[in-house]
C-alpha cells in the first residue's frame, strides 16, 4: 500500500486561501516564458492593427495612449501580485526553516541518547577486560 502520510509542506499547501492560491497560479504563470511570448504578440498585434490594418480608423493610434494606460493598470497589478506571491514564499521558507530547526533538535536528542548508550557499552567493555584480565 502507498505511504500516505500527510508532511507539513502539504498540510500547508491545503491551508491556503482561494486568493493564495491565484497568487501562487498569477506568478508562476506571469514568470514564463509562454507569458512572455503571448505578452509581446499582444503588443505587435496591437500596434499592427491600430497602425496598419485601421489605419485612419484606429481606436489607439499611433503614440499608443490606450495601450500605455493598459500596461500601467497591468504593471500595477502584477506589482500587487507579485508582492503576495513573495509574502506566501517568505511564509514558506519560514516554515521550511523551522521544520529543518525541529528536526535537528530532535536530531541531537537522539544523537545525545545514542552517545551516553555508547559509552554506557564502552564502560561495560571495559568492566569485562578488567575483570577478564584479573587473575
């Protein structure tokens, strides 16, 4: 049967929020390169069709003004995004690291437990030689 248990990233992961998690989808989707692609054929479609294909009647012509208040809300925006998507990173490597600190507490308690055993095993050992070596 598979290993079911449930580790804490996981745990994490189904605690978030429905905005959370669009932030988490917004980033990893604006910070592609297919975003990216898309973004700049937006772009020389526009400028296409307000300079060449509407020509005379362009709804944005030539400086482009619609389109520069477009990307300022978009900038805007994904500035909004971007800066949740960090904060939900930050709350994650903060978690990370205070797992890796428990889990080396809890790692030297052990080591600690296996040590005094060891020696525990070295003082017997050297109990037996003495008296093996007694006459």
């Amino acid at each position: 049967m598979a290993d079911m248990r449930v580790n804490w990233h996981r745990r994490h992961k189904d605690g978030l929020s429905a905005g959370e998690r669009a932030a988490d989808t917004l980033r990893n989707g604006m910070g592609s390169w297919p975003f990216v692609g898309i973004f700049l054929a937006s772009m020389l479609a526009w400028a296409l069709v307000n300079t060449y294909v509407l020509a005379a009647n362009a709804w944005d012509p030539y400086p482009y003004i619609l389109l520069n208040l477009f990307l300022s809300m978009l900038a805007g925006l994904q500035g909004a995004i971007l800066l949740i998507a960090a904060k939900r990173q930050d709350a994650i490597a903060s978690a990370m690291a205070q797992h890796d600190y428990d889990t080396d507490v809890r790692a030297e308690a052990q080591i600690e437990m296996l040590m005094n055993i060891n020696a525990e095993q070295l003082k017997l050992l050297q109990e037996l030689r003495a008296m093996r070596d007694r006459p």
